[in-house]
C-alpha cells in the first residue's frame, strides 16, 4: 500500500492506495480529523487502458462508516498518526470480510 503526506489548499491529509481500497485522512470543516475507507473497482478498456471506478452507493462502500478521531490541530505529525491509526482499523474490517 503506497501512502502520502501532504499539505494542500485544505491542509495536512494522508493517502493510502491499494488496488482495490483508497483510505484519507483529512481534517473536515467540522474541525474532527477523519479517516475513510472506500473500495475501488479497476478494470480495463478496450483500448487498452486501466481506468479506477468509485461507487459511493454500492453495498460495499455504503456499510464502511468513517473512523472519527478527536478535535485537534491538523498537523502533519497528528494527521499521520490518526492515519497510521487508521490503517490498523481499516486492516481490521477488511481481513474480517476476506475471511467471511
């Protein structure tokens, strides 16, 4: 799973990539720092290219709730251990729904 830090125009966010799940974690407006998880389909054209599909309404996506951490500063060290945090929770669901 490749992961980045980074800071945008909205602040410190973490980014997580694997090839079928994409976790962030971001400070939202609410001033919580929260951490999604949401499944991805990938598949190819028939040209020949690879394109990456999000389905917010599908089964999948629509039963993962977003892991809340507490109000604090968004930075770079607190959004990569609510992030690294994150990991492990998500890990979690998603080994339980292979095993299932």
């Amino acid at each position: 799973m490749k992961t980045s830090i980074r800071k945008d125009h909205h602040g410190w966010n973490a980014r997580s990539l694997s090839f079928d799940c994409e976790i962030t974690t971001m400070k939202r407006y609410s001033g919580r720092i929260v951490s999604t998880m949401h499944y991805l389909d990938s598949f190819k054209t028939e040209n020949g290219f690879e394109m990456t599909e999000y389905s917010p309404f599908s089964e999948r996506n629509s039963k993962l709730q977003p892991l809340v951490h507490s109000e604090t500063r968004a930075t770079e060290k607190t959004i990569a251990e609510c992030h690294r945090q994150a990991l492990l929770h998500f890990d979690h669901i998603y080994s339980n729904i292979l095993t299932k």
